[in-house]
C-alpha cells in the first residue's frame, strides 16, 4: 500500500514539472488525489470536503482556483501523462498488433445555456439529442490498455458567432469554428508531430463518412478503419469511374473522370444486398463479459466514389467490411479501411472492433474519475478538470499494465474492476431506441 502511494506521489512530482510554477503543485496533489476518492460526486466542493474537513472552505477555494483560474498548459501536462503511461504501453504493443489511434467524441448532459459549448446536440450518454457539451479525443490504445491523449471541446458555430457569450465563457478569440472531424485531424496531425508510433485510424461513422476526414489521415500516411453511413456510394468491385473524354483536338484536353447512365457507383446498403450468401461469413473477435462477441461479415474491395466527376484520378481500392448479425432484416454497420488488400475477414473484423476501448475510457473517466462532474462554466475550466481527470486515469492505466507485465493479479489503491459496459450503451448511428434510458 505504501509503495503504491509512493509511486503516486512520485507521478504527480512528474506531471508538476508540466505546470510552471512550484505553487501550482498542491493543488494537482490536491485534486488528483479528489479524482480517485470512492466519492459520488466528483466536482470541487465535495472533494475539498473529503480532503481536508477541517478546512473545506480554504479546501475549496485552493481547488476551484487551481482547475479554473491558473494559466497552466493542459497539452504539457497530457504530454507528462503520456511519458507516464506510455513505455507499459508500448510492451504489450511490441507483443501485439502494434497501436490503434482511436478517435471518438463524448456527451456530458447539461442544463441552461450559460456553460461553454452547451447546445442541443447529439449526447451518447443519453442516446439522443439533447442539451450537452460535447468534446472530442484520440486515445491510443492496444489490445490491453488506451489513454486518451487529446481533448477537445467542440464549440458549436451558434457559440463561435456569439463573441460576447464566447468572451464569457472565456473561448479564446483566435479560436475559429472547426467540426468534429476537423478537430480531430488536427489531433492526428499533433500525434504525428510528437512522434508517438503511429497506429491504424479508428472512428465510427460521424467522422468516417466525411471524405475529407479520410483523405486527411491517408496524407499523414497512416491507414484507417472507420464507419461510413448506409448511403455512401462505392463502385462495386471490378468497375471504376470512365476515364476522361477523348480529347478533340481543341481546347484544353478532357481531364476529368466520368459517369454515364449504367456506369454509376452504388450505395453500400445496395452493394451488401446484392452480395451471394457465401459472401458471410461468421467471425467472433474478442469474449465479451459473459460470452464470446460475434457477428456474420462480408468483405469485398471498392472504390470510394464521392465527386470523383472534379477528379482526374481514379481513387485507391478499399475494403468495403460489412456486418449483418444473423437473423436481422438487414445489415448493421459499413465500414471503409485501407488495410493491405491481403488482409483476411478475421483481421478486418478484429482491428475494426478494437474501437471499444475509446469506449471503456469514457466509462472509466465518467464513473471512476467524474469527467462528467465539473460544475463551472468556463473553457479553461472544463479543459482543466478533463486534463486531470485523464491524468488519475493514466496512472492507473500505468499500473494495470505494469502489474500484468509482472503477472501480478493483486489490485493498487486506485483499481477499480473493469465492468461491462452499460447494457443500455447505445453507439452513435445505432437504431432509435423504442423507450428512452432512465
């Protein structure tokens, strides 16, 4: 036991050398230390009550300070974090697949207008929409472990356009509207930059389905998997765009690709329809809580084909990776990933799905280290309490790993048992539910 509270003091010492001032130190000390507390509530007030009783109101006034006032880099101390965590990391990478880059986005519920970003948006804590903030993150992860290394608000244009809200709520003022899918190639590209392994991309189908998300991560050379929706149009394999008109002899030569009635590409929903029932194939990818996880796949290669007509040249083949559970009317999910052209059914379906882990950090982080819990309203604020709620998850990511590495089962004094996820979990681009969740 003591150990273990050696070694957590000695990772708050590392990450205080990110915060540029001695006096800063107490305070990460102080609500790191609120963040892994067995409390229900993980906002300020409570947690300076259980820190120091005697002194709740100094308690509280230090932390709120700390979390909502003091000018330090929220990127330099998930850099620390990052130093913490990543050697236990990178062992079982090197026994593995290597890394998975997944890029997700999270709903906190809010009510009224006043906190920084709120709106009626989509809330996959609730699953639907609803009034939320909602930030983006890339988390790296390998088969036993993740941590997010990046975090984002996501600031929507109503917010952007109001200068005198943004000033309250102390939104930069450099701080121009970006979409999700843009925040998050800026994330991969900040990756890239710092020189973590890269990993295959991950993401579900808002992010996925926009090509220019796409293009951007093949432009950082690193490949993807990611959800498209039902509409989005492919050419079938074996077919392609017609190349340019033949030129005249006037003019500037045809340069452009070109489709013709019978010639056309087609939506994946029509494309998976249409494949042989020896097409599926039934592949289990990884044991679930209480049974293996499963599903019937089909995989084929295509070529994306949204506005190839202002192209001059033909788009790379893809895997088109469908999955259509046995007994359903039809299929579930669509997904595009540039993985080799020899890769198998198996190994598509396995690195697809390692997108739960970005999954389990949002569980973890919300029920464990009260991500949803920060009751300010202010940009510095909200990106602080996260930045600190990632930083008590790191370190106990570093510990699970360490210990399994060792062979050791025995807990540290911040473990908490991985549960399932909520049964009511419902990811984005799932069917509406008929009831709503409690």
């Amino acid at each position: 036991m003591s150990g273990d509270v050696d070694e957590f003091d000695a990772y708050l010492n590392h990450l205080g050398q990110a915060l540029g001032h001695a006096d800063r130190h107490a305070g990460l000390k102080g609500y790191c230390s609120g963040l892994v507390l067995p409390l229900s509530r993980k906002s300020v007030e409570p947690m300076a009550a259980h820190i120091d009783p005697l002194h709740a109101s100094a308690t509280h006034q230090s932390l709120h300070h700390f979390v909502a006032k003091a000018d330090w880099s929220d990127c330099a101390v998930l850099q620390r974090v990052r130093e913490w965590v990543m050697p236990a990391l990178d062992a079982h990478a090197a026994e593995e697949t290597g890394y998975y880059w997944i890029i997700d986005d999270t709903g906190i519920p809010k009510k009224g207008r006043h906190s920084v970003g709120v709106a009626r948006q989509y809330c996959g804590q609730l699953g639907k929409q609803d009034n939320c903030q909602v930030a983006v993150s890339l988390s790296i992860a390998t088969q036993r472990g993740s941590l997010p290394i990046a975090w984002q608000l996501y600031v929507p244009k109503e917010w952007i356009d109001d200068r005198e809200r943004a000033r309250r709520a102390g939104i930069p003022d450099d701080l121009a509207f970006e979409t999700k899918p843009q925040i998050a190639l800026a994330q991969l590209r900040e990756a890239m930059a710092s020189g973590i392994a890269p990993g295959i991309v991950l993401a579900d189908a808002g992010y996925g389905d926009e090509t220019a998300f796409r293009d951007g991560i093949t432009e950082l050379g690193l490949l993807y998997s990611v959800g498209i929706r039902p509409g989005t149009s492919v050419w079938a394999p074996g077919t392609a765009p017609l190349p340019p008109k033949p030129w005249s002899g006037r003019g500037r030569p045809p340069a452009l690709l070109r489709r013709a009635p019978g010639h056309e590409p087609i939506a994946v929903k029509e494309l998976a329809m249409q494949l042989p029932v020896n097409a599926w194939q039934a592949v289990t990818w990884r044991e679930g809580s209480n049974a293996a996880l499963s599903s019937r796949f089909a995989a084929v290669r295509v070529r994306p084909a949204h506005r190839d007509y202002w192209r001059s040249t033909v788009r790379d083949e893809e895997w088109l990776l469908v999955e259509w559970p046995d007994g359903d009317t039809e299929p579930l999910k669509y997904f595009l990933t540039t993985a080799p052209g020899e890769a198998t059914l198996e190994q598509l379906v396995f690195v697809t799905k390692m997108r739960w882990r970005i999954e389990r950090d949002y569980q973890d982080l919300k029920q464990e280290f009260g991500l949803g819990h920060y009751e300010g309203r202010g940009w510095r604020g909200f990106h602080h309490h996260a930045t600190l709620s990632i930083a008590a998850y790191g370190f106990l990511m570093a510990q699970r790993l360490r210990m399994q590495s060792d062979g050791r089962d025995k807990k540290n004094f911040l473990e908490r048992a991985l549960s399932a996820l909520p049964p009511d979990y419902i990811p984005r681009g799932s069917p509406a539910r008929s009831t709503p969740r409690s």
